[in-house]
C-alpha cells in the first residue's frame, strides 16, 4: 500500500513560479467568481391546519382578477 501525499504549494512558491501580478489576479478573480453554486429559496407550502399549529397566520386567498371591464 502507497501512501501518497498532496500537497498546497505555498504563496511564495506560487510567486515565484508564476509572478506576483499573475497570482493576485488569480486570487481577485477567484474571490470575485464565488463558489459558483446557487442555493435556490424553497418555500414550504403547509396547509391551514398546520400553518395553525406551528403559529404561522393563515394563507388568505389571492384577490380575485379584475373583470374584462371594471366599469
């Protein structure tokens, strides 16, 4: 059995085999992308007996849509 082992160069091997301005521009950059993972909101829909429990107010019904003509 091998053991291998990873390693993280470190910020001054980096700049010195890549350059000072070309390692901050790498990291700006990678700070600026982000993760790249978006969390999405879900929202739970519960009915009114447990909206109830939990002391959540009741979900009132949406208005009903205007007529063809309001006049």
């Amino acid at each position: 059995m091998t053991i291998t082992e990873t390693r993280t160069p470190s910020i001054e091997a980096l700049i010195a085999i890549h350059g000072a301005r070309r390692v901050l521009f790498a990291a700006v950059l990678a700070m600026l992308r982000g993760s790249g993972r978006r969390q999405l909101l879900v929202v739970p829909v519960h009915d009114a007996h447990l909206r109830r429990d939990i002391g959540l107010p009741p979900v009132h019904a949406p208005p009903p849509p205007p007529g063809a003509r309001p006049w």
